[in-house]
C-alpha cells in the first residue's frame, strides 16, 4: 500500500531546496513504516542482561549503547518488565540527545523541557543515584507525567518542577554543569510517525518555535556554569529552528563553544550555509535524515561554556521541616536493606521524603516532587510508597514475594485485584508489607494476611 501523504506546498519546497538530489528519497521514506524502540535502564540492568531476558527479538540502534529496535507488532508497554521499569520505549532518534550528554557522577544536571521523561530517565541512570536531576516542564499536566516515568525508574535523586524558564533562571544562576534542552519545534522531523504534526505545521509554521527556542536558550545560559555543557536538539529540519538557533545561543556569551559530536553511520554534518552568520564551526552539529538512518528527523548540537567553577554565585540549600519523624517510619527506613542517610530525612504534612545531598533551596517554586518519596505516617504504622518499592532493589528488602514473568498473579497484580499465595509461598513470606517482584525486579507493595496478598499497587498505574 503506497503511504505517501499529502504534504504542505511550502514545505516541500524547502525540502527540495535544502535536499536537492536526496528529495526523492525522503519522499520515499514515508513509505515506510516508523522504527520503533525501547532503551534500558540502566540504572536497574545491563542492556546485554536486558537481552537475555527479553521476550522479543532485538536489534541495536547504533547511536545508543542501550537503545534498541523491537519489531512493530510486539507491545512491550503491555508487558511486566515495563511496570518494572527496565526500559523506556522511545523513538531511536530521541534516544540521541541524552546519549551524547557527557554526564559524570555527581554532575548537577538540568533537563530543562523534560516532559514526558524519556530524556530524563536516561540522564538519571547516568547519574547512578549521584549529583542532582532537576527535571522541568511548564505545562503542569505534562510534568505528571514526567513525574510517573521517573518514580517508574526507581530515581532517588530528582527534582521535578514546573515552571517557566526565567523563573528558574532567577533561582539557579550559573548552577548546572549540564543541561539538556529538548526544544519545542515545529516538529517537521516527525510527519512520517505523527500525521497531526503536519496540521500543526501549517497552523504555527516555524516563527512562534525559534521565538520560543530562543527565550529558553537565554536563561539557560544564565544556568549554566563556567565549565558546563549544553546539548540543544529538536525533532525538525527547519534551519531557522537549529542552526540558526545556535547561532543566537553562541551570540549569548562569548565563551561558549561549539563541540564537535559524532558522526554514526547515516548521520549528516550541520550545515553552516543554512545559518545566517557564515560560522564554519557549525559542521559540528549533526542532523538526523530519516531517509538516511533508522529513525525519524533529528538535531542535535552540543556546546561547552569556557572558564573554571571556582568563582561560582552561592546558592542556599535546602531547608529541612521542623516536623518529627514518627516512630514507626524511623523503624522502618531503618530496617531497609539500604543505607540511607537519616539527617535527609524530611517530613513534610505526614509525608517522608528522602532529600539528594546536593539539593538547594526550592522555596516558592512549583514543585511535584523533591527526592525520594518514602511513604506517609500513619496512626501507629507507616505506609511505604509505590516510588520507594520502584527504588528499592529486591535484596533491600526482607520480606519479598517473587515471582516468575509467566505467572498470571504478576498481571493480577498489576490490575489491582488481590492475589494468593502457594503453600511453599507462605512458608517464605511473612505476614505483613511485602515487596512484589517479578524475576528479581521491584513492582511494588502488598499485604500479607495468612496467604492472602492485600493489593497496594499504585492505582494510577494499573495495567489496563
């Protein structure tokens, strides 16, 4: 069946002229299907253990150490390795941007338009638990869900606000040591897999995002420390929304530059005779062809702020409640398996909340959520939460029932419903919280009353 769609006249126009020879080809393209693709958490597994215990053929995605193709009639959202959080299913050119990100332990790092959390979750498991993720979208509806697929990955050490740019601007100057922009675009990178786009296209063209891209890019640079690096990318071939784009963000301040990123088989080069300035340096973004690669339309490009961190501006850190911790809950954390430090321990309102060493002062903003989200006190007993069952692993814990992936109780479980415990179960589980897993992987809590398995999982979660 020919799946060529109808595209906007003036968008066609500029693709034949930016393309020339190629235009053919990238009309064919559409003929295709879109490459679909999950990338493993690494903070959970290894991608070659990930392999082996995948139900489905994978094949690499070369730009992606951990990214992998799976073939379009599975569902792997429909699967209990994604309720456990092994991966993150994403489009193979997305996968680009926070794999090129050079994060190291203990990097303070902020994904600036973060929402839904496939970039985030990446930069999380880099992070190994260290430094600080500061996760943002301005849409507050969107950033819930940013939140859910961050606490699904099992990340301790994040803060996930939703505020506009500016404001974090003010509170964070000179701050991070990383920060990845994922623009709002146009999106013309996207037509093949997301028809709607092209409707969009026509609506806004590509004014009101390289206005938008351009507002974001400057507070950024606010942000950014002497030393830090920025990573820029947008899912569109516009030249007005990428190159040009970084040309402005190098007009910003004069100490930063361009750095040169790798050029995996299929991708193309920048091209400085799209910019606006004649900047050679420019070469070294790298543009994403989906008649060129396994993937839909991509930009990335990478800048690094010149000078050393010694003359940084102070900033305030966190400040703890004056709420005490109850009894109970201090047993409980204690009793854990893992080794958390009690003096970040906060309570606000009830609810208990493990705070990242690294965390600064967050008075005023909008936050959804700051660290680890441990449970709420309740009269005479503490209730754990679904996001800290996500973080622990199964040997943290020293009441666990797991199971195997074939079990049917794994999927009941993630329904709601209750579930029952065999005889030989029972012998090995004791009464009360119980941490679920299926093959060694955390999917949350139940309570266990003489073989009878009360259900705690998440609601909003549930399988459906």
């Amino acid at each position: 069946m020919d799946k060529r769609i109808d595209l906007p006249a003036a968008f066609e126009e500029k693709m034949k002229e930016m393309l020339g020879e190629d235009y053919d080809k990238y009309l064919e393209s559409f003929k295709q299907d879109a490459y679909q693709g999950l990338r493993v958490n690494t903070a959970k597994l290894s991608a070659d253990t990930f392999q082996k215990l995948s139900p489905y053929e994978l094949m690499p995605v070369s730009w992606c150490q951990n990214g992998f193709y799976y073939d379009k009639n599975e569902k792997p959202a429909k699967h209990p390795y994604y309720f456990a959080g092994l991966y993150y299913i994403q489009e193979p050119s997305a996968m680009t941007t926070a794999s090129l990100l050079p994060i190291e332990e203990g990097d303070l790092v902020l994904d600036l338009c973060a929402a839904p959390g496939g970039k985030s979750t990446e930069l999380a498991a880099k992070l190994h638990g260290t430094g600080l993720l500061v996760s943002n979208d301005i849409s507050n509806s969107r950033a819930k869900a940013l939140l859910k697929n961050i606490e699904i990955f099992g990340v301790s050490n994040a803060l996930v606000t939703s505020e506009p740019p500016n404001k974090l601007a003010k509170r964070f100057p000179a701050f991070f040591d990383k920060i990845l922009i994922d623009a709002p675009c146009s999106g013309e990178g996207m037509f093949r897999k997301q028809n709607n786009m092209i409707r969009a296209w026509e609506s806004n063209g590509v004014d009101l995002f390289t206005n938008l891209q351009r507002s974001i890019l400057k507070e950024a640079v606010e942000m950014l420390k002497p030393g830090g690096t920025i990573i820029y990318s947008t899912c569109t071939f516009s030249k007005e929304e990428n190159e040009q784009s970084v040309e402005y963000l190098l007009s910003l301040d004069n100490s930063l530059e361009l750095v040169e990123l790798p050029l995996f088989d299929g991708f193309d080069h920048g091209h400085p005779e799209w910019g606006l300035t004649g900047n050679k340096e420019l070469v070294k973004c790298r543009r994403l062809w989906p008649h060129r690669i396994e993937g839909e339309g991509h930009f990335v490009a990478m800048v690094q702020k010149k000078g050393a961190s010694d003359c940084l501006i102070s900033i305030a850190p966190y400040t703890f409640s004056q709420e005490r911790l109850s009894k109970e809950a201090e047993s409980f954390i204690k009793n854990l398996g893992y080794p958390f430090d009690m003096s970040r321990i906060d309570v606000q309102k009830e609810r208990v909340f493990y705070i990242p060493e690294q965390m600064p002062d967050i008075g005023g903003l909008r936050i959804l959520r700051c660290g680890l989200y441990l449970g709420d006190m309740k009269k005479n007993r503490f209730e754990p939460s679904q996001s800290l069952a996500m973080f622990l692993k199964k040997e943290h814990f020293s009441n666990v029932l797991d199971l195997p992936v074939w079990d049917e109780r794994v999927v009941k479980y993630l329904k709601g419903e209750t579930i029952e415990l065999n005889s030989r179960e029972e012998q090995i589980c004791k009464d009360g919280i119980c941490l679920i897993c299926v093959e060694g992987f955390s999917l949350g809590f139940g309570k266990l009353n003489r073989g009878t398995m009360k259900n705690k999982y998440l609601p909003g979660w549930r399988w459906m």
